[in-house]
C-alpha cells in the first residue's frame, strides 16, 4: 500500500475514533519529529506537519493508534493490523 494512501487510512480511523486530526505546520519540539499526539483531559488530538516527509507523518499516526483502547477489539484491514502491530513490537 502507498505510504499516501496509508496515512489517509490512518487519518480517517483516528478522526472515526474521536481523535482530531490537524494539518498545519509544527512548531517548537514538534516540528522536528513531524507532528506530534497529544491529550488533553477527554480531548485528543493529533498534529500533522504536511511540510514533514510522509514516514514522519505516518510515524505518529501509528504511535497515537497503536496503543489506543479502540484498537484492541476494532476490525482493521489486515495491512493496517500489521503496521500497527508491527509498531508496537519494535
């Protein structure tokens, strides 16, 4: 699967979990890993540098995903199962 395509898929699953995506260029600590997860009481949200090369961004797409309580008993495609998975094990 494109590395694109993935991060779309990502996105979407985050955003259909609740959590706020945001594509805006990084600033401070965040700017040099290519966006950052964070949460704030209830709220979660996630930053996206667009200018960051797309493995930046797809790096901390998975970190906000993989351990995310949503995603132990959700159905995901068997490619994103592995990357997530994958992640989680290195």
């Amino acid at each position: 699967m494109d590395d694109l395509i993935t991060l779309s898929k990502l996105i979407d699953l985050a955003e259909e979990i609740g959590i706020s995506v945001r594509r805006a260029p990084a600033m401070g600590d965040l700017s040099s890993r290519g966006g950052g997860y964070v949460r704030v009481g209830k709220r979660e949200m996630l930053f996206l540098d667009p200018a960051a090369p797309v493995s930046d961004q797809l790096t901390i797409a998975i970190e906000a995903l993989q351990h995310h309580p949503e995603m132990t008993d959700r159905f995901l495609p068997p490619q994103l199962r592995a990357l997530l998975d994958a992640s989680e094990e290195a």
